[in-house]
C-alpha cells in the first residue's frame, strides 16, 4: 500500500524562499500591505451601520479588510478607521465597537 512520494507538495503552501509561489486566496494586510494567505490574516467585516466586526471563521458577507498578525499592524490598524471604511466603501466606520474581538486575543 506504499505509494511514491511525491516531490511536489501539491497541498502545502509554497513558501519557498523565493517567497512568490504562494497558493489560495491571497489578500493585503491593510497596514503593512504586506501580503500573506487569507489564512493567515484577521479578517474584519462592518454592518451597514459602520460598525466593525472581527470575522474569524471568514464567512461573514460583505467586504472584509485584513490585518497581519505583526504586532505594530494590529495597533496600527484601529488608527487607521479612514484606511478601514475605504477598504470596505463604507463612510465611516466605528472601530470602537468592534465586535468578536476577544477571539482575536487583542485589545485595540
Ligand atoms: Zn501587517
């Protein structure tokens, strides 16, 4: 029942050191602009009503804006509302009343 091993990953992420050959979704960290695997970022919704929602199962509907788990970019990310409600067409956006936070472990 020994199959041949295969030399090409066909299921793991091509993080080879020329960084390039990634696979899956990919989206921008909306700080660093960094990109990474959708995977591998926070994602974040809002409503209609402008508030934000932190989505960490990546099924809320809607536009989502990304953030990196770099320390500095999570900071950087609740100052930065205007950068959020564009990434997202909203007017406004309310980071304050973020919601789901607590699965993020973060305090904005
Ligand atoms: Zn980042």
């Amino acid at each position: 029942m020994l199959r041949p091993e295969r030399t090409v990953p066909e299921s793991l992420p091509g993080m080879g050191s020329s960084g390039k050959a990634v696979s899956g979704p990919v989206r921008m960290c909306l700080v660093c602009r960094r990109r990474f695997r959708k995977r591998e970022l926070l994602r974040f919704t809002a409503g209609e009503d402008g508030r934000l929602a932190a989505d960490p199962d990546q099924t809320l509907p809607g536009r989502g804006v990304y953030c990196c788990h770099g320390r500095g970019c999570l900071e950087g990310f609740f100052r930065r509302p205007g950068r959020i409600a564009r990434a997202l067409r909203l007017g406004a956006v309310d980071v304050s009343g973020c919601s789901g936070l607590e699965k993020y472990q973060v305090v904005p």
